[in-house]
C-alpha cells in the first residue's frame, strides 16, 4: 500500500482550467478527470528537434514518439515550474530557458488535458530516463516523414507539431 507521500497527486480543473479538486496521477487518464500537462520542444542549434520514443511499461502510448519532455503538473505547480521539473527529470538537464508558446485545451484527444507547450534550445544531449525507451533528434522534414510513414505518434504530440510548423513555416 503506498503512504500519501508516495502518491503523485495533480490539481483537478474545471472546462475553464479553474483548480477545484485533486486526484492521484496514476490512472488520472482513466477517470476522464480535467488536468493540466507540460509539455517541450528541445531544438539543437541546427533546429532539429528531439524527441522521445515512450517505453513499453509507461500508462499510455507505449513505444510511441513524444516530445522531448512532457508531463503532468502536479498538484499546486504551475505550468512552467511543471516543465522545469520534466526538464530534468525526462532530460536530465537544469536551468534550461522554457518559453511558453502555445496552450491546447482539454479534450479526449489530448487525454482531458490542458496542455502547455514550451520551446527551448540546447546542444547538451539528454540523458535517457526510465520511461523512455529513446531520445534522438529529427529535422522538421524528417519527423513529417515519419508521420506520413505511420509512425505511431502521441495524439498530442501531432496537435502541438502541427501548431509549430504552422506558426514557424
């Protein structure tokens, strides 16, 4: 039986993404409960970006590309300490610069998230971490390639790319 200082808790929201409750994160998804997730976008100085492919044992999308970091905000963060926290946690590195760029509502395609996404840039190589089976860096080109080849990608992955290519191409 976990204690309730093992229990990973996040903040419960409302359609307006108004804090009114708290749930525990695993099996949030299952619950159909609003919550807010982090996620970024870590460009080389050549502008490729990497990206994650989950491991096998995560709670969704096993074995599909993710973005270079992403998670939920915890109960009582806000989203950029969220994103500081996933930073070092997913890529092993601190102090990265995250600009808030774009927010995605919650809907059952973004599994009842509200989702922030922040950009970065950095030539330090991440440091794989447990849930992630790899971490490598694609170009703009090659990540469509792998889209259009029908590589499994997170549905919220694809929203946030498709909002980037957009609003930087």
């Amino acid at each position: 039986m976990e204690t309730n200082e093992t229990v990973e808790m996040v903040d419960v929201v409302d359609e307006s993404n108004n804090v009114i409750g708290e749930a525990p994160r695993k099996g949030i998804h299952k619950t159909g409960k609003l919550h807010r997730a982090a996620h970024i976008f870590m460009f080389d100085s050549a502008g490729r970006l990497w990206i994650e492919r989950r491991g096998q044992t995560v709670d969704t999308n096993p074995g599909y590309y993710d973005s270079s970091a992403a998670g939920h905000v915890r109960k009582g963060e806000t989203y950029e300490q969220g994103a500081q926290r996933e930073a070092l946690e997913e890529l092993g590195i601190e102090g990265l610069e995250l600009k808030p760029v774009y927010d995605l509502p919650a809907s059952p395609s973004t599994g009842n998230e509200f989702v922030r996404l922040f950009i970065t840039h950095s030539d330090k190589k991440p440091k794989l971490h447990e849930d992630a089976a790899s971490q490598k860096r694609y170009t703009i080109e090659e990540i469509d390639e792998k889209i259009t080849h029908g590589e499994k990608f997170v549905p919220t992955f694809l929203k946030l790319f498709e909002w980037y290519k957009l609003a930087n191409h």
